[in-house]
C-alpha cells in the first residue's frame, strides 16, 4: 500500500495536468482582450474603454511575474544557503573549542557565567541571522506579489468609480438635472451593457490577483489575494443590485425594453 499517497494526496500528481483544477493565465488574458473589444465596439469614446486597455496591459505584466514568482530564485537561495551554512559552522566550530577548553572549576564560576553569557547573546545573533537567511527568498517574492496585487486593487477601485454615476433611478422617474448632475444618455439596455462589462471587469481582476495565490505557498500573499477577491465581490454586488433593478423596472412597466 502506498502510503505516502494516503497521507499526502496531492504530492501525486500523475493522473491530472492540470487542465480543470488550475487558472489558465492564456485564457485569462484572452477574455480580457475579447472584453476590451466588445467595450469598444458598443462604447468607442467611454473612459471605460481606456480602463480596461490599461488592465489587459497591468493583467500581462502581473501573469509574467506571477510565472517568474513560481521557481526558486536561484542566485538568492544559493547566496542564503551558503551564508547559512557558514554561520552553522561557526556556530558549531565555537562550540567545540568552547567545550574543549571547558573545565568545571569552583573559582573560575564568574568567567565561566560571563563567557556563558556571551555565548548565549553571539548564538541569538547567529539564529536571528539564519532566520533572516532563510526567508530571504520569501520576502523578495512577496514584495514584488504585493506591488502587483496593489495595481490590480487599484484597478478595481477605478471600475468602481466609472459605474458609480450610473444611476438607474434616472430611467424609472423623472429628475430634474442641476449644472452639476452627470451626464446620463445611456439607455436601459445600453446602461445594463455597461454596468455588466464592470462586473465582468471585476471578476477577472480578481482572477488575475489568484495567479499568484496559484503559484505561491505565502500565508501574507494569500491573505492578500482573499482580500482583493473580498473587494471585487463586493463592488461587483453593488453592480448587480442596479442590474436588478433595471430588470425589476422592466417587468413592473416602469420603463421600456429597449
């Protein structure tokens, strides 16, 4: 019986390539470019045009770090591995002398508790150095996760300001504009358009934000990504309830279907 595969299923990984259990950075990016072309097809002079233009740019340049971010940096972890095994032999080095030239001697207490002393803070050091060693890797990948994670949760709260005028109210009423009131001359299918390429938007931000949770084992780039996929969920909420409600308008005759 092969136990190991008992304990720790996913270690065998022979019977899947990955085709329906993992993002597709390729499909990703080709939905976006479909995205940008239907956006400019039905809203040629919109801003959202321009929005999302930028992020098929920021989502190509994320996917390519995300695949850099995946195997081991192997200059750093070279680096770190023999700086820590130097500082492991010193460490150990030092103890044998210590130990070779140690003799338990009632009048020599005093030097013997100083030189203890002093062992102890230099062994501290040492540990604190290794430790820096060892997740020297893992800091220099989460700081380039997280600058791109930064863009991408920035894009998402500029989709979020194109929609936040879109108002369906305007279409179930009459208002009466000020001088300072938005522009609003999209119609009710026209402005459900709009408000669905923001959503659609949204989602593959956060799919773009999930690459890097894909190829990296980080609990603060992991909580990071939740995080972006807690605010697209919510934006995208917002987004859904002035779907609703131009739908519900439509049903009860408040406005017409165009």
């Amino acid at each position: 019986m092969n136990w190991h595969k008992l304990f720790f299923p996913f270690w065998d990984n022979s019977h899947t390539d990955g085709k329906f259990t993992d993002l597709n950075p390729e499909s990703i990016l080709a939905t976006i470019d479909k995205l940008e072309n239907r956006i400019s097809e039905r809203f040629p002079d919109s801003g959202l045009r321009q929005v999302c233009k930028e992020f098929r740019t920021l989502a190509g340049q994320s996917e390519k770090l995300a695949q850099r971010l995946r195997p081991p940096i192997w200059p750093v972890r070279i680096v770190s591995i023999a700086a820590a095994g130097m500082i492991i032999f010193v460490a150990i080095g030092a103890i044998t002398v210590l130990t070779q030239h140690f003799s338990f001697d009632t009048e020599n207490i005093p030097e013997l508790l100083q030189a203890t002393e002093a062992g102890i803070n230099e062994l501290i050091f040492l540990g604190l150095a290794l430790f820096f060693l060892v997740g020297l890797e893992t800091r220099i990948k989460r700081h380039y996760a997280l600058q791109a994670l930064h863009r991408l949760r920035s894009i998402a709260h500029v989709v979020d300001m194109h929609q936040l005028t879109k108002d369906p109210a305007h279409l179930l009423s009459r208002f009466r504009d000020t001088a300072s009131s938005p522009e609003r001359s999209l119609s009710r299918y026209d402005l459900m358009r709009y408000l669905d390429y923001c959503a659609e938007m949204l989602a593959l931000d956060s799919k773009i934000a999930a690459l890097f949770a894909q190829n990296m084992d980080d609990p603060v780039v992991l909580n990071a990504v939740n995080d972006m996929e807690s605010l697209t969920q919510s934006l995208s909420g917002k987004i859904w309830q002035k779907i609703m409600i131009l739908d519900l308008a439509v049903e009860s005759g408040h406005v017409a279907d165009e």
